[in-house]
C-alpha cells in the first residue's frame, strides 16, 4: 500500500479502479464525451482488464485499449511515456474522433508544419473531446508547460 503524509494508506489498484468507474459514469450520464483511464503499466492493466470492462458493461459504454495516447498540452509526454490507457465513450463517432486527431497530427509531423499553432490547436481539440469547459482549456494552453494531473497514489506499488 502506498503511503503518504496525510496517513492515508490506499492502494494503486482500488484508487485506479475508482477513478475509471467515476470516468465511465461521467461518460454514460452525458458529463463527458470521452474520458481516459489513469496511466497503467501492462501489469496494472491486465489485472484490471476484467473490471473495467465490467463496468463498461454494466454503464452500457465502450472502451478501446490505447498503447500510445496522442501526446498534446494536455499533460507531459512522460505523464503516459510507456503506459496504457483505456478511453471509454458511448459512441463509436467519439473514438473515431479521436483517431482522426491521431491522424492529423501524424499528417502535420510528416508535412513538418507541427508548429506550436498547430500543437495548440490539436490541443485544443482534443480537451474538447474530453469535454473540458473552454476557461479550463484556454488556462492549459497558457501555461508555459504542460502539467500533470494531481494522483493521490504511487504510479506503482510494492506487493
């Protein structure tokens, strides 16, 4: 388990799995088009596979296994270097969507026009499919850096 100052003691997979019931609850009742499990190693991962489907089951959604989440201002790169994501959505335009910023990105690299406007912009989007208000959007992208989300637990945990 980890530990911490506040004498909490929560561990890693009950934590990860709390926030992807939060997310998937927050998809299904309309709060969020798309929402992203935390980061997990492939060890993490196959031991939560089964209940995160589970659960996506039960809230009538869709997940769809991510192993190299677009990287935008959204968070630092090294935020998800290496992990899986699950992103959950109600619908398959959602994750098609999402694929299309995928796919403009690798567009823009190859066409060497992935300037900071255009880093922004996918940005930008992408914050959108995640249905974040456009005051919290604009505050990201004003920020010198990207930042990482606050997590209560350890990335990873001793058994």
């Amino acid at each position: 388990m980890a530990n911490h100052k506040e004498g909490l003691k929560i561990d890693n997979f009950s934590f990860q799995l709390g926030m992807i019931n939060c997310f998937i609850e927050m998809v299904a009742c309309g709060v969020k088009r798309m929402a992203i499990s935390p980061p997990l190693s492939e060890d993490d991962y196959a031991r939560i596979q089964g209940a995160s489907e589970k659960i996506v089951s039960e809230f009538g959604m869709s997940s769809y296994l991510e192993k190299s989440l677009l990287i935008t201002d959204l968070q630092t790169e090294d935020f998800t270097k290496g992990k899986w994501l699950i992103l959950y959505y109600r619908d398959d335009a959602t994750l098609d969507a999402y694929h299309g910023l995928k796919s403009k990105k690798q567009q823009l690299e190859k066409a060497d026009a992935y300037d900071e406007a255009a880093r922004k912009g996918l940005s930008r989007e992408f914050m959108r499919l995640l249905s974040y208000p456009d005051d919290v959007i604009d505050a990201k992208l004003s920020q010198a850096e990207p930042s990482d989300p606050y997590v209560l637990t350890e990335s990873r945990e001793e058994s």
